[in-house]
C-alpha cells in the first residue's frame, strides 16, 4: 500500500500481488508507474484532462490506458484505489467476464 498526495487529500493505492507480477513480466513496471501518478492527480476530477481515458466499468471498477495497447484495472473506494490486473483489450475482456 502507498499513499499519495493529490491536492490536499491523501489516496491509498494497493497493487494486488497478481497486477505486480503481470506487470513486472511485461517489464512495464516505469510506464505503469508514470500512469499511477497520473490516476492519482487525475482521478475523482473528471475536467482534468489527463490523456488516459479513464472509464467506469461498474459499479467501483475502472479502467484506464497506458498507451494505445495497455490497460490498467482498479477498484475506487474512499480513499482509495486497488489496481487488481492489467493487459490488452482482450485479456481485459477475459478478466471481466471471470469477475462476473
């Protein structure tokens, strides 16, 4: 668990053990760093604009880009974010249908 500062509020993020390692195996721990940064500032402010199409998926499930190919899974909570998966739009796809 980290803890961030955007603006004056403090937001947990937790990476599950499955999103950590998925991410290391496709060595993309520095871009999805970068995104996590940008999430944090980004996210609960929809006028930011910040390039990552974050979208709601369901009722606390979001998704947002880190490239053109790449996507990053998270839960909102208050006060914050769980990022449980990552990976293309079809092993996305996959992931959302075993979580329904």
């Amino acid at each position: 668990r980290v803890l961030f500062r955007s603006g004056t509020k403090m937001i947990s993020v937790e990476l599950s053990k499955r999103f950590k390692k998925i991410v290391r195996e496709a060595r993309r721990e520095a871009e999805v760093s970068a995104t996590l940064k940008l999430v944090v500032d980004g996210f609960g402010n929809p006028h930011a604009h910040t390039g990552l199409a974050i979208r709601k998926l369901g009722k606390h499930l979001y998704e947002c880009r880190t490239g053109l190919a790449w996507r990053l899974i998270f839960e909102a909570h208050k006060g914050g974010l769980v990022f449980d998966f990552a990976g293309d739009h079809d092993e996305v796809q996959n992931y959302l249908r075993s979580k329904r």
